[in-house]
C-alpha cells in the first residue's frame, strides 16, 4: 500500500493513507521513503490519518490491508465512502473481493490485486526489490467500463507502477 500511494503522491496526485501507530507517527514526522529498483523516492509531505473519516471525499480507495483486517477495513470504509467512490483490494487472492462487496456492496467494488516484491524496511520506509510493480483488475463480466477507465485514469503517467485492466480478472 505504501509504495503504490507514495508513487501516486509522487504524480502529485491526492492521497490521504489511513494508517495507526508508529506508521501513522512516521509518515506525519518524516514522510514515505521508498527505495526502489524503478527509482527511489522520498515525499516529506504526506497526508496521513487514522481518522477513516477522511475517505468521505475520495474518488478510489486502494486496500492494503492484511487479509485477516479486511473485514474490519470494509465496515470502517463502509461507513463513510462517498457515492461514486470506487474500492480496490490489493491483496492476493479471492476472497477480498467478496468480504467487500458484502460491506460496500459490488456495485463500488472492483476485482483487483497486485504484483510486487517489496518490505517495510521500518515504519514509514518501504523497499522494492523485485518484479515490475503492477496493479491488475477489472470486472467480474470480462467487460471494459467507466470504473476500470477511472482507474486506469488515475494511475496514468504514475512512474514505477502499471496498470493492468484485464479481461478476465478471475
């Protein structure tokens, strides 16, 4: 989650993280600081909260949370994801779509997840190390849309990360 919000930070997008102790006090103190084989970055100026409130004026939320979080995570962002707000799992595997669909429901919810090879090196400081980072999704219909254009939208030109729409996302 880290490296994939800090590059869209770095593209001067608007990103908040939601994020909790020492992670949450190091991002408000020094920022994200990603080493990367793509090239490394360092963003001193990072809006991060633990306030889940924060999402009310969102456009895509990417999950990055650990699986056995994600039930939890989708009662929070359910309770304040704003009309039109798109949701993006980025975890390995199936499920993640279904726990969030059953919260958010499927309409806000697009099959995703990603491909890279990275660590926390500590609280606030992330290394990729491996495989070309790449977010795939797409709908469960094997069908292009608005949703999967918005995505794509908001990650073109986003240096060190592909995007990935596919056809057949299962």
């Amino acid at each position: 989650g880290s490296y994939f919000g800090g590059r869209l930070a770095q593209a001067e997008r608007d990103v908040v993280f939601i994020a909790r102790g020492k992670t949450l006090a190091a991002l408000r103190s020094d920022g994200l600081c990603i080493e990367s084989i793509a090239g490394d970055a360092r963003l001193s100026d990072i809006e991060a909260t633990d306030d889940v409130s924060a999402l009310r004026s969102v456009d895509l939320v990417l999950v990055a949370v650990k699986s056995h979080q994600l039930a939890e995570a989708a009662d929070a962002i359910a309770a304040v994801l704003p009309d039109g707000a798109l949701v993006l799992p980025l975890q390995n595997g199936i499920k993640s779509h279904a726990v969030l669909s059953s919260a958010l429901g499927g309409d806000r919810v697009i099959h995703g997840f990603c491909r890279i090879l990275s660590t926390v090196l500590a609280p606030g400081r992330v290394r990729h190390v491996g495989a070309e980072p790449t977010i795939l999704c797409g709908e469960l219909n094997a069908q292009t849309s608005a949703r999967t254009d918005a995505i794509a939208k908001a990650f073109h030109e986003v240096h060190g990360v592909t995007i990935a729409i596919q056809d057949d996302i299962l």
